[in-house]
C-alpha cells in the first residue's frame, strides 16, 4: 500500500521524501567507515556501514577529539550528581 492510499492520511509534500532527493546509499570507505565506528562509541549509538553521500560529508566533518570533550563534558555533572 503507498502513502496515497492510505485513508486518513496526507501524502508528503513534494521534496520531502527521501526518493525525492535522490539519494543512494553506498558502502562506506574504510577511513569513514573507521571514523563512524569511534562516533558511535562516544555516543553510545548502533552505526551501520551504509549511507549516503550527505552522511559520509557529515562524517568527514566531524572532529573527534571535539566531540569526545563535548560528550565528556556533559556526562561529568550527571555522573558526579549521582
């Protein structure tokens, strides 16, 4: 069943759907691939080794060594409150 047919429902606007934009997920480079796996241990997160081409750019741009001090920074007064 599409989301047209569905009774009560609305379809989309037109754009906002992934098949809309296009986008085609790919098998992750190595290094990216690698980069995502210590993201996700930061996070605490499932990653997967799929994405699209805007996730493996979003990938790329992400610093580690900031994120790890922002994720510490915000558990340290949860873990010292408790």
């Amino acid at each position: 069943m599409t989301q047209l047919a569905r009774t009560g429902r609305k379809p989309f606007p037109a754009g906002t759907r992934v098949r809309d934009q296009h986008t085609v997920a790919v098998k992750l480079p190595d290094a990216e691939w690698e980069k995502l796996q210590a993201i996700s241990q930061i996070l605490g997160i499932r990653e997967g080794r799929f994405a699209s081409n805007h996730v493996i750019d979003l990938i790329q741009a992400i610093n580690l060594d900031q994120l790890r001090a922002e994720h510490n920074q915000e558990t340290l007064p949860i873990a010292q409150a408790s």
